[in-house]
C-alpha cells in the first residue's frame, strides 16, 4: 500500500488534518489493544527531495516494529542518515512514533512517521496507541575550563573551531541538527581570492586585482556596507584556502571559475575532502582531527542553545543548551563564537527584517538563535533587511509524488519560468521588469510568491503547438524534458494537477483570479486578452538563507548599539553577514561569497577567540 502526503513541505499542518490527526491522539496512547499483523510493509511519501518519493519497509513481529528499512530515502543522503541513525533506532527503542522529528531533517521525519502511521492503521493497528509522549531528562550537566564555545557547527562554526583548535585553544562545538555541515554540506562551492594552489596552476598569475573587486563591491552597496571588513575577506579569503588544504581534510578544485557577475571574475571553486567523497566527509574529518590535537576538545550534536551564562558582573562565561532528550548542559568558557546560519527558519524575524515568509531550501534549524542571544545581552544588527540568499526558481508547492511524470512536471515547471509570458509578483503589481533575464536570481524581488498567468487561448494554442522554448531550473529540477514547439495534448491535465496542488488557479476573469489569488491585480489584459478563462501558476524564490545579522568589527567581536564590542563574543558566517551587503539590496553575485565569508570568518573569529583567551 502507498501513502502519500501532498506538499510535505507544509506537511505540519496536513498531518494535523489529512492524515488522522497524527499529533492529536483521540485515545490514551501506550496500550496497544488493536494488534497489528506479523509482516513486512512497505509504504510512500513525498520527502525532502524533489526526485523521488520516500519508500520505506517496515516489519512488525508480536505487535512491535522489529526493523524499518529504506527502500528509497526521498531525501539528500546526508541528512536521511540522520533518519537511519537517530529516528528509527528511537522509534524502535521506545515502540513509538511520537519521537521528536529529528532537527535539520524535519521533513524526512515527517513522512516516515506518516508512513509507519499508515502501515500500521492498514494491518490491524490503531496508530494513536502507538503515539506514547517520550520522558525527558532532567538531569543538568555542567563543563568547564574551555577557551572557546562555538555555537552552529555549519561552516562558519566548523571552521571557527578548526582554528581556535589549530591555535591551541580548548574548544566546546555544538549544533542543533542531526548533523554538522548545515547549509555549507549543500553548497556547490567557495570564494576565494587569488588561493595560492589555484594561482601557481595559473602560471603564477593572480586571477584579479584586489582593489578592483573592493572598488566594485563598495560601489555595489553604496556606502552601506563595512569597508574594513570586505577588504579583510578579500585579503584573507584565499588564504583560509590555503590554509584549509594544507591542515585539515579539505581538497579544492584547482580551476577557478566566474559565477554571474558581469566583470566575470573566476573566484569560486568547488571543494569536499581530499579521497574526493563530499563535503560532509571534509567537515567530519577534519573536526575530528581537530578534536584530537587535545583531550578537552569536544562537540556534540543535537544540542541546542538557548541563552548566555554570566556571571555576576553580567559578563558571559558559558553558554546553556538543551539536548534532543532534554537534558540541559551548561558549558563554560572564556569566548564565545556565534554560528548559527542566520534566521531563515525564524518565521517572526523574516517577516520583521525581510518583509516576507519564505519557501525555503536552506535549513531552517538556522532560526536566529545566536542573533536573539546576542540582542538579548545587548548586540546590535547590520543590514537584517539585507536581500535573502537565493539562485533558484520552482513552483510553489513543488510535486514531489511519483505518480505524476516528470516530463509533466517539467511542463509545469516551464510554464511557469517562461518570462515572455505575464508575470506578476505577491502583489499583483507586474513583475517582468524586475524578473529580467535571470528569474532564479530576481525571483526574490516577488515577494513570498510570483504568478504566471495565461489565458486560455495561450493554453488551448499549446496542446497543437506546443511551447516556443523549455525552461528548466538550475537547481531543484525534476528531470524531465520537453522539445519546443511539440504539441502537449495533455496540458489540461497537467494544469488540473497544479491545481490540486495548488499551484494552479484558474478564474474566469482577471478580476475574478485576484479575487482568488487574494489581492486586485494591476494588469487589465493577458497578451491582449481581457475576458475568457485564465490560468495562474504560482512560484516563489527557494531560500538558502538570510544575510543580514548582527553587528560585528573587524576582529567580528559583536558590537552593542553604542559601537562598543562585546570583548569575548563574536559572531561569524550569516549570523553576521550583514557587514557585507546593503539594505534592502540583493546578494552580490561574485560566485559562493557567502561560503566564502563562512570559511574566512571561522578561520579569523577562532583565531581571535583563542587569542583573547589566552
């Protein structure tokens, strides 16, 4: 039997309704009356990714699960071992499938409790029974005498604690998630700046002059941005290459390329570890070699913190954090490092700083945590209204189910990319403008959500002419394809999915599909077309993160509202990105700046961490 989930992405809010009320047992849980068959089950779900759906395998022997395996993850395969190694062992442990989602894999989680939910309804079961509430620890646990807490253990804190390490500082890390690496595990790659390795295979020729890159990044945010600080990364960027390759499990690529700037400077490159795996091996290696260079070190994961420890003249001395099962560890040090990745997954503080809540692609356990511990005890923002982080463009409610083709998909998906036709933003206002040559960039400029519209001349013309070209997403794309100018006799059907998704809204006149769409529209006409049935696709910008945050100084020591730096707090990656760019202004495009700005900022915030320690 298959089980499904339509948009998983708000998979919350189905479970509550469509699924037999999964957080809402309606009996006492824990004593399983109803048993459920002996037998091996399979059932599906959409996941995380957008390729293929969850398929598990799940065995009950005398009304107990004995074993959940994986027949497809549905998932990015590093964070579905997340799945595997902490969820299912819990739900197998505590014969229960009211165990906590595991953090930076929410989605996942999600659905192989939908689908074990299912199997067990579907065999004899009563699932409710099977949702007993799990005991939390009360148990406090107390660490002392390090030099260095790093708080996110995405890059910025991966590599704020390679160098407090390599610097010979004690150093606590932690992290919320399943997993380190956050969002750096999913980026393409890094800036860097003229690395040594790279410019020796240019025949010793530096790929750009700093100052030029400085002058067009300072015209760029006019005047908002800090100079000291884009210098520093200019300056320092290559060497935190450099200095990543030569000591710890890191290997970049040898060729440097230019992204989507107009001057086409080649200033990214991809890197993993250095057997070539990926780079959650390079992150994973290389923590523990630094954990190694003594026996204090140590870093945990599922570990979340929650506020600053001070002492009695109010001056911080450790961090207090709270793990998966409910302990709470209080950690002393003399520095603290704030890494969190920023806020995307703070729904209030997008709204407050960005303007809206957004689709995300970024992990969403990134949810401001180090920026509100920093405000609480008296740092500052800079730029929090800076433009998000974003490259891509996909429908709405992405269709994850594998009972729709890809070619159908893919069809959808055009329609919706096809700038020629009438777009408008989150608004109503036009968008085209603004969408220019490069929607994946520009999408953003919407607002939460853009529209497509067609009328329905434009539909019926396509299902014996087809569309005039195909446009096919950089990143999240689902396969398929599409040869321009064949007829699709089946676009009807393809748009009646959308719209079961609801990324489809069809009206039978402009005013009308404002009404629906739930603002009045400023266009008065499609291509022409002022009466007849008309047809919206929605889409929206998929964030990886924001890039506005707290105040810092060169040395990134978080500043207050009068300037004044925190001494022994600092802040690093997109907790602190905020110094680099403008109000209200989109991401540079140089190409990987915000892994860049993780990597180099670690490296300096470390090193001065330790120092100050010392």
């Amino acid at each position: 039997m298959n089980h499904r989930i339509l948009n998983v992405v708000a998979a919350s809010a189905v479970l509550l309704s469509g699924c037999g009320a999964y957080l809402k047992p309606v009996i006492k849980p824990g004593i399983k009356t109803a048993k459920v068959a002996d037998g091996t089950y399979e059932g599906k779900a959409e996941g995380y990714s957008v390729d293929g759906e969850m398929n598990l395998s799940v065995t009950f022997q005398d009304n107990k699960i004995v074993s959940i395996q994986t027949i497809n993850s549905g998932s990015t395969p590093s964070i579905y071992r997340g799945i595997e190694e902490r969820l299912f062992p819990r739900i197998i442990n505590s014969q229960s499938i009211h165990v906590d989602d595991i953090t930076g894999a929410t989605i996942s989680s999600i659905a192989a409790k939908y689908i074990i939910q299912n199997i067990i309804n579907e065999n004899g079961g009563n699932a409710d029974e099977w949702k007993m509430e799990i005991p939390k620890s009360t148990d406090v646990v107390k660490k002392y005498g390090y030099d260095v807490i790093v708080v996110g253990l995405g890059a910025s804190g991966i590599s704020s604690y390679l160098s407090a390490a390599s610097n010979g500082a004690t150093v606590f890390g932690m992290d919320s998630a399943a997993k380190i690496g956050g969002n750096g595990a999913m980026s393409a790659g890094a800036m860097a700046v003229n690395p040594r390795t790279q410019v020796a295979l240019n025949d010793g020729n530096p790929f750009v002059n700093e100052e030029d890159i400085i002058e067009d990044w300072l015209s760029y945010t006019d005047g908002d941005a800090k100079e000291e600080i884009i210098r520093k990364i200019v300056q320092e960027s290559g060497k935190t290459l450099d200095w990543l390759e030569t000591n710890y499990d890191f290997h970049f690529g040898e060729k440097m390329f230019a992204f989507y700037h107009p001057k086409l400077w080649p200033l990214w490159t991809t890197y993993t570890d250095k057997s070539g795996t990926d780079k959650d091996t390079a992150f994973i290696n290389s923590m523990n070699q630094a954990a190694a260079l003594n026996g204090k070190n140590e870093y945990m994961i599922e570990l979340t913190a929650k506020e600053f420890l001070k002492d009695t003249d109010g001056k911080v001395v450790g961090v207090k954090a709270v793990s998966y099962d409910g302990t709470t560890y209080e950690i002393y040090g003399k520095s603290v490092i704030l890494a969190t990745g920023g806020f995307l997954g703070n729904e209030e503080m997008c709204q407050k700083y960005t303007g809206s809540v957004w689709h995300t692609y970024g992990m969403t356990q990134c949810n401001g945590a180090g920026i509100q511990m920093a405000q609480a005890f008296g740092g500052s923002l800079m730029n929090p209204d800076a433009g998000v982080e974003t490259h891509i463009a996909q429908i709405a409610n992405i269709i994850r189910s594998d009972d729709v083709s890809a070619d159908d998909k893919a069809i959808l998906t055009s329609l919706l990319l096809d700038t020629s036709a009438v777009m408008v933003d989150s608004l109503g206002n036009p968008f085209n403008e603004k969408a220019g040559t490069n929607l994946a960039f520009n999408a953003w400029l919407a607002g939460k959500e853009f529209y497509t519209i067609y009328s329905a001349e434009e539909i019926i013309k396509m299902k014996t002419s087809g569309m005039a070209s195909f446009h096919k997403p950089t990143f999240l794309s689902q396969g398929g394809n599409y040869e321009p100018n064949t007829p699709i006799p089946n676009i009807e059907n393809i748009l009646a999915i959308g719209e079961k998704y609801d990324d489809v809204i069809t009206a039978e006149s402009i005013s009308e599909l404002g009404d629906k769409l739930g603002f009045k529209l400023s266009i008065t006409d499609v291509h022409g077309k002022t009466t007849g049935k008309f047809y919206a696709i929605k889409g929206a910008a998929y964030i990886y993160s924001t890039t506005g945050g707290l105040n810092v100084d060169e040395n990134f020591n978080v500043l207050t509202a009068e300037h004044e730096p925190i001494s022994n707090v600092y802040a690093v990656g997109n907790d602190s990105m905020g110094v680099l760019f403008a109000s209200k202004k989109a991401y540079v495009t140089y190409g990987g700046v915000a892994q860049g700005y993780a990597l180099t900022s670690g490296r300096l915030a470390g090193y001065y961490a330790s120092e100050n320690a010392n």
